[in-house]
C-alpha cells in the first residue's frame, strides 16, 4: 500500500512546472492554496527580504511591496484556482517589485508570516468588506523587516496548498522544506523497510525536504534490488531539481534512466531531462551523447515515449508536456492540436482540467495574434474549431470572448457583438477590468456607428474611476452623440469635457464638435466661444484648423471683417495641407465686404497665380476681368459727369 501510494505520488508531480533559475534575491514564483477557510497566496523567494502589505486601490485589491527586489521577465501574471483569489499580478518600480492580490470580492488579511527556510511569504486572506490590511477592524500598512531569528522559530500553518498547475503541494518540486524536530523521528537504523519508506514519503508530503533526501537515499543504499527504486531514485533526482541542483539532477536522471531501463523511472526521468532541456538549454557543453538525448532532443523524446507507451498513463503526462513545449515554443497550431488531441483520451480529473487550461490559453493566445493582425474571420473560425473541447467554464473565459466579440463588431455582425457583451462585462473579474474591457469594446463599435451600443457600454462615465480612461470615454460619447445629432447631449458634456480632457489632441476634438453643436443649436456666440477656446489650444496642430475656419466663417457672417480676416490669413500661414484656393476666396471676399478693392483684386491675382485648378483659375480671372471691366466703367463716368458740368 505504501509504494502504490509512493507511485500514485510520483504520477501526480508530472504536472508540476520549472521555476528559471533565478539570481540572488529574486521573487522565484507565487503559489495558492487553503488554509482552513482561509485562501492563501505564497511568495516563494531566493533569500529573505523586508516587505509591506498596504490597501489597493480598491476594495478588490490587496498590495505587497518587496522595497528590494527582483522580478524575472516572464513572471508578471499568476492565475489563481480560488473561490476568492483571480491572481497575482507582479510589476517592478526602480528596485521594488508589487505585488498586486485581485480578488473576485472584497477581502481583508487575515494571518501574514515571513518563513526563512526556505525564504517565503504567507498571506492568508478572507472575505470582508473591503481588500484592505486589516488588525481589528482597523485598516492599516505594514512594515515587515528582516530579522535574522525569527524564521528559526516561525512554523507555517499546515494547509493543503497547489501551485499555479493546480496539483498538491506535497509534490511541489518548489516547495519549502521544513525540519521536524528530530525527536519526532525514530532512529534510521532502527526502521524496517517499509517503516523507512514510509517515513520518506511522510517527510516529503511535509516539504521537509533535506529529511527526505536523506531517509530516500539511505533506503537505496541499504536496498539495492528493491523493486520500486526505479521510482525512489527518480524522486531522488526530483529533490535535487527541487534545490536547484540543476546539473547534478540531470546526471540523476541519466543514471535512472541507464540503471533502470523500460521502468516507470526511466520514462518519468526521461520526461523531466525533455523539461530541463527546454527550461535550461546550456547545462552541458555541446556535444550529441546518446545518455543526453532527452536533454538535448526533447520534443523527439516526447513524441518517442507517446509511441512506445501508447496506453501507459505516463504517454498522456508527454504528450501534455509536449503540448506545453510547444506553447512555450509559440508554436500555437502544434499546440492546439496537441492538447485537443489528448482531450479525446480518457484522462484522470486533475490532467484533463490542466489540459483543458492550457488549451483555452494557447487558443486564446492564437486568437489575440489573428485579431492583431486583422484576421477576424480566422478569430471565428479558429474559436468553433476548438469550442466544443473547452468545458463552458473556459469557454466563458475573456481571453477567448473578447476576441470574439471585438471580431464580430469588426466583420459587422453587431447583432452577435451585442448579445455576447454581457458575457464578456461578467467575466471580468474586478469593476476596473469591466471598465476597461466596456471601453474597447465602445471603441470598436464606434467605429461602426453603434451610437446606440456606445451609449448603453459607457453610461454613466462615472464608472471610469481612472482620469485616463474616464476622459476617452466621455470623448467617444461626445462622437456618439454628435453623430447622432443629439447636440443637447454634447452640450451637457461642455463641463466634463473641460476637466476631464487635457491632451491637446482630445481637446481639440471635443471643442471642434462642442462649437458646432453651439452652431446648429444656434448659439452663435457660444459657439465662436469655443472656436477661439480650441483655437488657442497649444500643439493642437492639424486638428485645430477646422476651429479657425468655423470661427472665421463666424466673424464674417457677423460683418466683423477685420477678425474674419486675421483668421483667414493664420489659418494660410499654420495649416499648409488646407484647401488654400477656399481660404484665398474667403478672404477676397472679405475684402470686398470691406471694399477694399486693391487688396481683393490682389488676393485674386494671389489665387489665380498659385493654383493649378483650372476651376479656381477661372473664378479668378473672372472676378479680375469683372473688377477692370467695372473700374473703367467708374472711370468714363466720371468723364461724362465732368463734361455735364462745364
């Protein structure tokens, strides 16, 4: 009963990940679990470091600060398999790294513990009113130093704990080890097989890890031709990963693979040389060594054991581990194609869930590339081809919905877009993310002329608690509006509009459409108003001319001719790219308001000289022809009104 438990346990460690070999001081991985009714986050780190926890920046967050720290480039995002925890999403401020708890509702620290041996940090967390640290009902932000006694004392709680691949802790190879005090133990020399076996497994299901390479090692050494070392030594080989004894676990591996050959160890060791030939290229110096071949060819190794173990459970364990090489490898396809194969197999509970995640991941990676490359067709078709190997809890996922979604707004199928919407708002785990994702989501469809979906996604804009996000939103319902020709609408966002917005760009968007719904409504003055407001807007550029126009059209319909003149001359001096034969028109015409008739037959010959336009051209030398035709005219009445006289 006792190896069957030692293989059952073996098996089960297939589906745990490698940790980068990370420099000194450096956040290793984050790791979940539960603690009675407590749900519990694990910071797995190189050496002992201060830390802070504080309130987030709402009630959905909770904070850890590591003022000393560094984050490897891959770990930035950890998913949580928990009824209060979403995940753990990492970012670096000059030499601190934050650590950002997101919980599916509102929750507060209850028990927070720096370990030392192995260096982590535990935080266990309950459903409260809000997310922030909490002693007594007070809130509050702590200061965690390092003092060199107290992990010698501090025991962590016991606590049935998984890793982000959702398999118990007790195989964990980056689990912490925690010594027993020795009392607790009989003597080695004392202890049957079975009794030394036991305690091994016993001492390795409590991360006592040290203890259990001992109690292992000594029971190979003392029993030789047991029939189960094959397994025993692989675990062996394990324990030395575990401590990131890389090298000296490959040569482990090796041996079990030459002293037990066609074993369940050897393929087990087989299997883990192929993860450290991905995760760890540069062990071994170059070479082609037959023992190194699962090291140096894993992805052929793999493929090999999936062939010559067709129905072990252990040809499912390679071909899910060759399905996440291959995701690792950004080969998508191979990938997909290899996860969904292996779902048509029976497998037991906790591989198929991991297979059925790692399969939404890869398709939802698949999907994100089409949609940025414009391939929304590929986005549908790819999505139903793999739809029905997804259970509805990955299926509902956002990494898969929002593709879909923003693809159908894309391809013009609104109708689908909409009734998709409200799946995709819930699946998003806190109000900031609802927010964000309803703002993409109103971008896409107002580039459609969905005012109406547009509206409904980002009313009220109170639901954008970021200053950012809240000032593109009120913008993209302004467009809406104005396109709507609801300029009661536009008008009331003049206030908003006015804080809210302060690049010079949005700005100048906002005040072009906000004059001219003043100019429809006819509100003349409001609207020269804010012609000149967005007139005046520095390094506006481009987008300002058609607020200098507006407003110069505006002054001359006024009869203030001189301002209608000043702005037709900046707007032939700042805008280049303008309709300059339009302009120069405008300001003849100006002139001749005026009745200045020398500069408006100069403006004329101005535009007549500077344009290619045959039209403009000829408006020119008419109205030239016309203004002498009328000069001489004046000039023979003149003479005949003097002869008259004499």
């Amino acid at each position: 009963m006792v190896l069957h438990r030692l293989t059952m346990l073996v098996l089960l460690a297939w589906g745990l990940g490698l940790t980068s070999q990370a420099s000194a001081n450096t956040l290793r991985g984050v790791r979940f679990g539960q603690h009675g009714t407590l749900s519990r986050v694990v910071f797995d780190l190189q050496q002992e470091v201060s830390y802070r926890l504080e309130a987030g920046p709402d009630p959905y967050t909770i904070r850890i600060v590591f003022p000393a720290l560094d984050l490897p480039t891959k770990l930035q995002l950890v998913r949580a398999r928990d009824a209060l925890i979403q995940e753990v999403r990492l970012s670096t401020t000059s030499s601190q790294v934050i650590g950002d708890i997101i919980l599916k509702q509102p929750g507060t620290v209850q028990h927070e513990e720096r370990v030392r041996t192995p260096p982590r940090v535990v935080v266990d967390i309950a459903q409260g009113k809000d997310g922030a640290v909490q002693r007594g009902g007070k809130r509050e932000a702590r200061e965690v130093p390092v003092t060199p006694q107290q992990g010698k004392a501090a025991a962590e709680p016991r606590a049935t704990e998984a890793n982000t691949s959702g398999l118990p802790m007790t195989n964990d190879p980056q689990a912490a080890s925690r010594t027993a005090p020795a009392a607790s133990l009989a003597p080695v020399s004392a202890l049957t097989p079975t009794q030394l076996l036991e305690q091994a497994e016993k001492q390795w299901a409590a991360r006592q890890i040290d203890a259990a390479q001992r109690s292992y090692t000594t029971f190979l050494r003392r029993y030789p031709e047991h029939p189960n070392n094959h397994l025993i030594a692989a675990r062996v080989a394990d324990i030395l990963r575990t401590q990131e004894h890389y090298h000296t676990a490959l040569e482990a591996y090796t041996a079990v693979v030459q002293g037990y050959p066609g074993s369940e160890g050897a393929i087990i060791s087989q299997i883990r040389m192929a993860e450290l030939g991905v995760t760890f290229p540069d062990l071994l110096p170059s070479g082609d060594e037959p023992r190194y071949a699962a090291y140096r060819h894993p992805l052929q190794t793999l493929q090999r054991l999936m062939s010559d173990y067709p129905f072990a459970p252990l040809a499912d364990v390679a071909r899910f581990k060759l399905g996440e090489m291959q995701l690792q490898q950004s080969d998508r396809a191979a990938a997909l194609n290899t996860f969904q194969q292996l779902l048509r197999r029976p497998l037991p509970d906790t591989l198929r869930h991991d297979v059925e995640q790692s399969l939404r991941q890869a398709l939802g990676r698949q999907l994100d590339d089409y949609q940025r490359q414009g391939a929304f067709f590929d986005v549908l078709r790819t999505f139903f081809a793999y739809k029905l190997s997804l259970p509805p809890a990955e299926i509902g996922h956002p990494d898969l919905l929002y593709p879909v979604t923003a693809s159908y707004a894309q391809l013009g199928l609104f109708d689908e877009a909409q009734n998709l919407l409200p799946t995709v708002l819930d699946a998003a785990a806190t109000p900031l993310q609802r927010a964000h994702m309803a703002l993409v989501q109103a971008m896409l469809f107002a580039q459609s002329g969905r005012s109406d979906v547009v509206t409904a996604l980002l009313t009220p804009v109170q639901q954008f608690t970021d200053p950012t996000m809240r000032g593109q939103a009120l913008l993209l319902l302004t467009e809406s509006a104005w396109r709507a020709q609801r300029t009661d609408d536009v008008v009331q966002y003049a206030t908003l509009g006015e804080t809210l917005l302060t690049g010079a760009v949005e700005r100048t968007k906002f005040f072009t459409i906000l004059g001219q719904a003043y100019e429809t409504q006819g509100e003349a003055d409001k609207a020269l108003q804010t012609f000149h407001k967005c007139a005046e807007i520095p390094n506006a550029g481009d987008p300002a001319e058609t607020c200098v126009l507006r407003a110069a059209i505006l002054h001359a319909a006024q009869g203030q001719q001189q301002a209608a003149l000043a702005l037709y001359e900046r707007a032939l001096q700042t805008f280049p790219n303008s309709n300059k034969e339009g302009l120069l028109f405008r300001l003849a015409e100006s002139h001749r308001q005026q009745s200045d008739t020398a500069q408006m037959l100069a403006t004329f010959t101005r535009l007549r000289e500077s344009t290619n336009d045959a039209f403009w051209q000829k408006v020119a030398t008419e109205y030239l022809a016309q203004a002498q035709w009328q000069e001489r005219l004046q000039e023979r009445l003149a003479v005949f009104q003097n002869s008259l006289m004499r």
